[in-house]
C-alpha cells in the first residue's frame, strides 16, 4: 500500500521526512541522533574551512570542542522542531548544517578575535563599496578580487607582499589581487592582511590570543550590547558638531578607536554611522581607517576651532553621562 506524505513533508528534505512520520519519542531521538552523524562531515569540514584549524590540532582541543558542541546543539534544538506545526521546512539539510557551522564561527571569531573581525568587516565594507573590487558567492565559498574577475569560481593562496603595513588598505587590496592573480578566499585574504598588518593569527597561538585581544568597550557603563545600543541611540539624538566631535574621536579603554565597534557589536552598520554624522558612505570609509581622528583633523570638518571640538565633545559626553545614569 502506498503511504501519501503528510502536508508536513511539503517541501522537507527527504532525509529529513521519518522524522514527521515518527510518533515514538525514542525512536525519533535515534532518528536524530542518526541525522546529526550523518551531517558530522558536513560539520567538520566547514569547521576546518572556516577557523583554518584541524579540531585538535593548533586550536586547543577544548575550544575546538566547544565550537563543534555549539554547532549540534543548534542543529539538535532546529531538528526537534522539524514536523511542528507552523515549522518552516528545511529543503536541504546539508546546506542548512553548513549555515548553522558558518553563524557559529562568525560568531566566536567576533568573540574571540575582535580586531580580526573589525578587520573583516572594513575589508569587506570596502570590496563592496569600492568599484575597483568585487565579491561573490562560489558554491559555499565567498571569494572576492577585481571586479572584472566576478563569478569566477576558481580562487588562489594571497602572495606575500612587499608592502607598509600602514598602507591604506584599498592599496592593500590592490597589491594582493595583482601579486595574486585571481581571486582570492575571504577568510584567506583577511587572514593575509591581518598578518602583513601585524594582528596576530590566531593560527599561531590561539590561549595567548584570546588573552591579549578581549573585546574592548566604551567604559563599564556599556559591558552589555543591550546598554550600548541605548547610548548609540542617544548619541544619535546630540546635534551633528556634537555626533561628529564624539564619534570620530571615540577612543576605549586602551585608546584605540571605538566607534568602530559599533559595526563589531552589531549596534550600528557603517552606513548608519556615516548617515548620523551626516557624511556620504565613501566619505566616511575614507576615514573609518583612520579613527580617531585628532581635534585639528575633526575642526577642519566641521569650520570650527580645536577647542570648540573639545567643548562639543564634553558637552557630549556630559548629556550622555547624565542619560547613562538613568538607564
């Protein structure tokens, strides 16, 4: 006799479909204990793709598990739904394991690297916006190099460069494609850059890494990303000599720039920062480099003098202090 799928496999992976068709709690958890190693290549390769390291090998073996562990339990919790009512089907497993192992690394290389992820993001931000460059999907690859090389599918290791670190990085860019040839891995360009740039690879040392680069904040006012969302909303709210005195100076705790972070917290994209300081995108990215920007540099933008900068800065500061306070 033949069995007529349920609406509930409408669209559902094959693989997937015992699943909405099993009533026995037991027998459906060795379904899903079965799914979950079937797709543990699936799992393990994007894994070494992504972070670059063989699960026990340079990368501490308890990191490397903890990562792997983040990864099926998010698949372990998404598979538990699968025949719900309201579930959105999953067309292909696979590919969705890949997803879920990608998010998860992005996600602890912003934790545990974030100078490595600001560095993505600039880098990225630029491929982007610049029209010398360009970047593209390639199966589960992004690749990225001269515009004119888009949909390439074929991609090489960066060469290594004879270029200053304090290269503004489109020259960077620039020196990588033609020293390379063809386009080239995201992951492995930021990876390229970030060495020639002298942030250390986490492939070198990754306990030592994480000890020396934490993430950085404005002061313990904003150790959460909830409260730092509410101070970008009211340093939104200053007037624009105000906006433009404090972001572009923003330094952390180490004085380096903060606002970037804004980007690596997720809180603010590039264009809604260039937007409250009232710049086009690529007048901002021309800078973003190179905050925080000195008060002569700052005076220049806004036609005013160094120290009315410093006065809007403190005012600045002043109203958001008084606003911390009440949050």
């Amino acid at each position: 006799m033949r069995v007529t799928p349920s609406r509930a496999e409408d669209g559902l992976d094959p693989q997937l479909r015992p699943l909405v068709r099993e009533s026995n709690s037991a027998r459906r958890e060795q379904l899903i204990e079965g799914l979950l190693f079937d797709v543990g290549t699936v799992v393990a390769r994007t894994l070494q793709r992504k972070l670059r390291w063989p699960l026990g090998g340079r990368m501490p073996q308890p990191m490397a598990e903890d990562v792997q562990s983040t990864v099926l339990l998010r698949l372990l919790k998404r598979i538990r739904t699968i025949g719900a009512p309201g579930d959105a089907p999953i067309e292909n497993f696979a590919g969705y394991a890949t997803v879920v192992t990608t998010n998860v690394c992005d996600d602890f290389m912003r934790e545990t690297f974030p100078q490595r992820a600001l560095l993505k993001n600039r880098i990225r931000y630029l491929l982007m916006r610049d029209p010398r460059f360009a970047t593209w999907q390639a199966g589960d690859r992004t690749l990225c190099g001269f515009a004119g090389w888009r949909g390439r599918s074929d991609s090489a290791e960066p060469r290594a460069l004879d270029v200053a670190s304090t290269e503004r990085l489109d020259a960077i860019l620039t020196s990588v494609f033609f020293a390379t040839g063809g386009p080239v891995a995201l992951d492995r360009l930021v990876s390229a850059i970030a060495t020639l740039i002298g942030l250390q690879s986490p492939e070198v040392s990754a306990s030592e890494t994480i000890e020396e680069h934490q993430e950085p904040t404005f002061d313990t006012a904003t150790e959460t990303r909830d409260l730092l969302a509410r101070i970008w909303s009211e340093i939104r709210a200053l007037n624009r000599p105000q906006r433009v005195a404090l972001l572009l100076n923003l330094r952390d705790a180490a004085g380096d720039a903060a606002t970037p972070l804004l980007v690596l917290t997720g809180v603010a994209t590039i264009e809604e920062i260039a937007d409250t300081l009232e710049m086009k995108p690529l007048e901002f990215a021309a800078i973003f480099n190179d905050l925080p920007l000195g008060d002569h540099a700052i005076a220049s933008l806004l036609s005013v003098t160094r120290q009315q900068v410093i006065n809007l800065r403190s005012a600045a500061r002043k109203r958001l202090a008084r606003r911390a306070s009440q949050l």
